[in-house]
C-alpha cells in the first residue's frame, strides 16, 4: 500500500496551503475540519499539485513523522520534476536535529538533495536561500564538526527569518536550528529564550501550526522553565492528532510537572497511533517506544505496578524492530534495559535489583543500566563483593565507549558509576564520602542543560540522609528535589517522613495530602497500550 496515500484509509485531510505566488503566504489555509497534522502556509514556485503535497511533508516535518514526511517529498518530486524545495525537504528530512547527529552516508545523501535541490533553479530568492541554507549545513561534513555545521545553517536561518519576517516557516526553522545549535554549557539558556520568544509569537498568530507547539515544548522542557510550555502542551495533541510524536510530545512538560494523569493519557494515545501506523503499514511505529518510557516513568510514579509490569511484558513480547532509515540497532533494547533497572530502584525492591540480568541481545552500554542497578542493590543488601564487581563492568563498559569516542553515552554510565560508589562507601560506613560523591552528582544534575527523568542524586541523598537519621537535612534535600521534579513518589513519601520524624507534624501531613493527589484522578486501568 502506498502509505502516503494510505492516508484516505486513515480518514486524514491535511491542512496545508500553497499558492503560485511564492513569496507570499495564503491568506487561507486549504480546508481540513479534522485538523490532522496542523496547518502550515508554505508557499513554493511548484506545480499546485506539488505544492500541497510539498506542504503536507512540511506539516508531518513539523511534527517529527520522518517516515512520512520523506514519502511526502518524494511523491512531490515525481508530481513536479523542476520541484526543487521538494529536494529541499529530503535534505531537511534527514537531519534529525533535536534526536541525533547524522552518520556520513546520510550526510552524503542530504548533500546530494540539497545540490538537486540547487541544479533545479528554483524561481524566487526565498526559495533559494532555504536551499543555500541546507546545504550550508551538509557541505564540507568530512572536514567541519556537526557543531559547527549546525552553527552556520542557524546563522543562515537567521538572515532568511529576517529578510522574510512575513513568512512563519522561516520562523518555525530558525527556532529550530536555535534549539539544534544549542551550546551544553549555556546554562544561561541564551538559545532556548531566543528561540522561545519568536515561537511564542509564531504560536499567538498562527495557533494551529505544529512547529510552533512542538518547539515550544522543546524550548522549555527543562525543569526551571515547564511551567511555560503548558499551554502549547495542552495544544499540540489537538493540532496534529494522527501524528504519534504530537500525541506523545505534551507528556515532556506534563512529566516536568508531575502531572501524572496527563502524561499517562499523552503516551497511551501516542502509543495506539504508533500502532495504527504499523496497521495501516505507515512509518512511525518506533515512535512508540519513547513514549513508552514515558508511560512506564509515569506508572511508577503513581505506583501502579500491575501497569507498569504489563508494559515490561508487552516490550519483552515485541518483534525486533529497527530505527528510522534503516537503522541497525533493535529500538525495544534501550528501554527493555532501562526498564528493568529502573522498577525495582524506584520500588526500592533491592534484592530484585541485586538479581537483575543483562539483557542478552543489548549492547554493553545499554546493559550499563542493569549493572548499575545490580551495583546500587547488591550495596544495599550487604553484598559489598558483588557490587564491586559490577561497579568494574561499568567502568569496563564506560572505558570502551570512550574508546569509540561516544562521549554523551559515556559520560550517562559514568554518572552511574558514581551513584553506585556513592552507595558502596554507604555500605562500607564511609558515610562522609558518599554524602559528598551524591551532593556533587545533584549539583550536576540541576545545572545540566536538558536533565533526564528519573532516580536524581538529590534524591538519592535524600534517601542516605534519611537512613543517617538526619531527617531535617534529608528534608531540605527531598523538598529541593521536588522543586525541580514535582510529585516525584519517592521524594514526596520521603519528605513525609522525615518531616514526621523532624517533629514538623504539620509539614508531614500536607506532604502524605499531596502525595495522594498526585494520581489520584489517574485511575487504574488495566495498563493496556491500545
């Protein structure tokens, strides 16, 4: 089945707009009562055929549905030949630039688009300059550092969404070259503001375009500025319904918030439309697993187990399935590792976690997880020898991914090397040096760029503090670690008792209050995905 045409079978109008006067936006968007994928002006000097469907790659773009998009862009191409933007969009489809750096033979391959995209001559000036501006980003790959070429292609944007401040798609793709060109030490947030504040225009008059929702969660998804993206969270999902990354983006700032019951309602639907893509023999079913992880996050945080244990089981129980454009590695392995390790660490079942096993089709650096939960359980437990022995695969596992100079992947493991020494001195009655290992670790944390979900060094502390009979530290520390992940179980139980345990009754009591509303409208359901 054509899947780009499958879409009448998925009962999917596009909303998209495109007129024979290149530079100027419509007026009107084509008609779509369903609003499937959200709205997108994009004008462009190609044949009105090739225009829509031009647009509607640009809409599924928007939304991250790389599958898609690219069918959408190739039909374009064979409806007009001298289409050249339709080569402009491959050349955007390939660079994933909030998800990963592209490999040398897709930069091959985005460079030889965007010079097709050139060789076709496109009429107007605007038109050119969005292809200048691609190319900017995949030429000269084999000498220039992705930092680098990201760097110029936002320079690029930049002069484009200047020159054209009339056109909002340059506005959606600079902001989104702001968010891709993003520095890990800028803790002052100078790219995120930047770009935030021309969404946020963008999203005032344009509210159902999908760039505008989606970059706007991008741009605050981290914890000090959540808060901000609600609106485009509670957005988004009705702007592009069809698309899984849509339904499941909202659930990033809900989890931010520790809005359980949004999150968990976010990813389920994310998760049957992933599925109804692999039906319907769409692309986008490995959307489903980060969504997924989302929903797994979200269950054990309203301690509904039976949930979380059936999705463990429904991830186990999947076929294989590989990555967008072919990629080798099979999509369920991360988060079949990180789900294993995860439930018994935030149940605090310890020897669950001392028993753990490799999964046996992973990658060491996905099986790093196990070996640190096996570390920190083993610790717990009183089996020093064993937990020192999986702290040595770690560092074995850490030691070959420097090697294969995957710095980020190997910088996460030694993270986990030292939360699982942390609770090693802790065991070993070094108190002094674990309290210290776990207070530099949440500085860490809470001054990193984009900060993952899940078991904080804050909490951790916490946790030890607490053991420690030190209930007004361990407090302090639960109550800092809520600032920056609200309604956390573990954080939320812990400040309960150790403000009981502190003789602040009062403060006890508002804590166990809050930690009973925080799923308590989330239901319990029966887990299932569909």
């Amino acid at each position: 089945m054509n899947t780009y045409l499958g879409w009448c079978a998925f009962g999917v109008l596009f909303s998209v707009a495109a007129l024979a006067e290149p530079n100027q936006r419509s007026a009107e968007p084509a008609s779509d009562p369903l609003g499937m994928v959200g709205t997108v002006h994009f004008a462009v000097s190609c044949s009105a055929p090739a225009q829509k469907t031009f647009a509607s790659g640009v809409a599924m773009l928007h939304s991250f549905w790389y599958e898609e998009s690219e069918k959408a862009f190739e039909q374009a191409a064979q409806e007009d030949p001298r289409c050249g933007m339709a080569h402009w969009g491959l050349a955007m489809n390939l660079w994933h630039p909030l998800w990963s750096q592209p490999n040398a033979a897709t930069l091959k391959r985005g460079l030889a688009e965007a010079e097709q995209a050139e060789a076709l001559h496109p009429k107007s000036p605007r038109e050119r300059a969005y292809i200048a501006a691609i190319k900017v980003f995949y030429s000269d790959y084999a000498k220039r550092s992705h930092e680098a070429r990201a760097s110029a292609y936002s320079q690029a944007m930049e002069k484009l969404y200047r020159d054209y401040p009339q056109d909002h798609e340059a506005a959606a793709f600079y902001a989104l070259s702001l968010l891709a060109s993003e520095r890990d030490d800028d803790t002052a947030y100078t790219n995120r503001k930047k770009a935030a504040a021309i969404l946020e225009k963008l999203f005032a008059e344009e509210p159902d375009h999908p760039g505008a929702a989606h970059y706007l969660i991008h741009a605050y998804d981290i914890p000090s500025m959540a808060r901000l993206g609600l609106p485009a969270a509670q957005r988004y999902a009705k702007i592009a319904p069809t698309a899984p990354h849509a339904l499941h983006m909202p659930s990033h700032i809900f989890a931010r918030l520790g809005m359980w019951q949004e999150d968990i309602a976010s990813n389920r639907a994310s998760i049957a439309a992933s599925r109804r893509a692999i039906a319907l023999h769409m692309g986008g079913g490995s959307h489903q697993f980060h969504a997924m992880r989302f929903l797994f996050y979200a269950y054990l945080q309203c301690r509904q187990e039976t949930q979380a244990r059936q999705l463990l089981a429904e991830l186990k129980a999947m076929p294989p399935m590989k990555g967008l454009h072919g990629g080798g590695m099979d999509q369920r392995l991360p988060d079949l590792t990180l789900f294993e390790a995860l439930y018994p660490l935030e149940l605090h079942r310890w020897a669950e976690a001392a028993a753990l096993t490799p999964v046996a089709e992973a990658e060491p650096g996905y099986n790093a997880r196990i070996y640190w939960a096996r570390a920190i359980g083993k610790a717990r437990t009183g089996d020093l020898a064993g937990a020192r022995q999986d702290l040595a695969e770690l560092a074995s596992i850490h030691q070959g991914l420097l090697a294969q100079k995957r710095t980020g992947f190997a910088e996460a493991v030694a993270q986990n090397m030292r939360q699982a020494q942390a609770w090693i001195y802790h065991a070993e009655g070094k108190h002094d040096a674990a309290l210290a290992l776990l207070r530099g670790l949440a500085q860490q944390e809470e001054t990193a760029i984009d900060p993952d979900l899940g078991l904080t060094a804050r909490e951790m502390l916490a946790d030890m503090l607490l053991e420690l009979q030190r209930p007004q530290e361990a407090l302090e520390n639960y109550e800092r670690d809520l600032k920056f992940n609200p309604n956390r179980y573990d954080a939320l139980y812990g400040a309960a008792r150790a403000a009981e345990l502190a003789g602040k009754r009062e403060q006890a009591k508002a804590y166990r209050a809050q930690l009973a509303q925080a799923c308590a409208s989330s239901g319990s359901g029966s887990g299932s995905a569909e």
